[in-house]
C-alpha cells in the first residue's frame, strides 16, 4: 500500500542511513547466518541487549554525516511501545551515542506517559486499540536541527509522524537512522 500522506513523504524524502537488513520471521527462503545475525541483533536491541555495538556504528555515522556541525544536533528516538521498552530501549543507547558524537540528547525531553485505549470505526466496525501517549517538552524543541533514530523502517509512517511532530514544535528534523530496513527479498 502506497503511502499518500504528503507530510510524511517529505520527510522520507530526507536523508535515510540503515544499517542492517531485517528479514521478518515470515521470510524463510534462502535466509542465511548473516541474514539470521542482522535478526538477532534487531531484536536484541529492541530487548535493550548489545546497544553499544550500534550505539558506536550511530554514533560514528552521525560524525561522518556532519562532522562539527553534530554538536548543534539533538539525537531524537522514536518511542518505543511503553515507558519500560523506551527506557530499556532507548535511555544507555542515547546517552551513549551523544556522549561518543558530542550530539544533543533528545531522550531526556520525549517521554511515553503509558497507553490509552482508542475506539477506531471502519465503516460500520468498531475496533479498539492501545494507543500510545507521548510527553514532549516542546519548547525544548524549538530552533533545534535533530536527527531522528528508529530500531526498523518498513514503509517509514511511524518515522514521519514522529519526524512532523517534532517539526509541529518548531524543530527542522535533518533526516532519520534506522538499525534495519525491512526486506523481504534476500539478495
């Protein structure tokens, strides 16, 4: 399905760095130990394990990507589903990666209070969901030029959302990392 929002296609239209394949578990054929190794090291990072491994490879590309600038650069993780997930997550890998970049730590400034219940209609259904509910502090926002990471991009919707909530904060959201990009085809 084809992504049509405009607000969120300008921002995939921005600078794009993945570092990994990640081969869902529903991709079986011709899947081989590197492929397998990429898997494992996106759900172990997604279970706060191994962080500093990509803390460094991220820490590293934001350097190459802007050399003295990354220091004027707040370093912005997508939330994860919960307050626990985000925390074991995204709080040692954050501070890791400022602390070896010398970029701004957004990760004191975006919090997950919890998750709500949200009733969706689709036509004549109803479907309730948990929907996520994030703090911001917005002001810190302000005039800042971040750089947005994310665990996997698959069609890059939760990036773009995030990325445009930033912006609606007066931010300029430089582009995005992911540790993976979704692939279901092995090379």
């Amino acid at each position: 399905m084809a992504i049509t929002d405009e607000s969120i296609l300008k921002q995939l239209r921005k600078l794009k760095v993945c570092f990994l394949k990640y081969y869902p578990v529903r991709v079986k054929k011709n899947i081989g130990i590197e492929q397998q190794l990429a898997r494992q090291m996106v759900w172990d990072f997604k279970d706060g394990k191994n962080f500093e491994q990509v803390a460094v490879r991220v820490a590293a590309e934001l350097k190459s990507q802007f050399g003295e600038k990354v220091t004027e650069i707040v370093f912005c993780c997508v939330p994860a589903s919960s307050a626990e997930k985000n925390e074991i997550r995204y709080k040692e890998f954050s501070r890791i990666v400022c602390e070896l970049s010398e970029a701004i730590n957004g990760y004191p400034h975006i919090s997950v209070q919890g998750e709500r219940l949200a009733v969706h209609e689709h036509n004549t259904e109803k479907s309730i969901t948990k929907v996520q509910v994030v703090d911001f502090d917005e002001p810190f926002f302000a005039n800042k030029s971040c750089l947005v990471f994310d665990d996997v991009i698959t069609r890059g919707i939760s990036f773009g959302t995030f990325a445009n909530k930033l912006e609606a904060f007066g931010a300029n959201v430089l582009g995005g990392f992911f540790l993976g990009k979704t692939s279901y085809k092995v090379s």
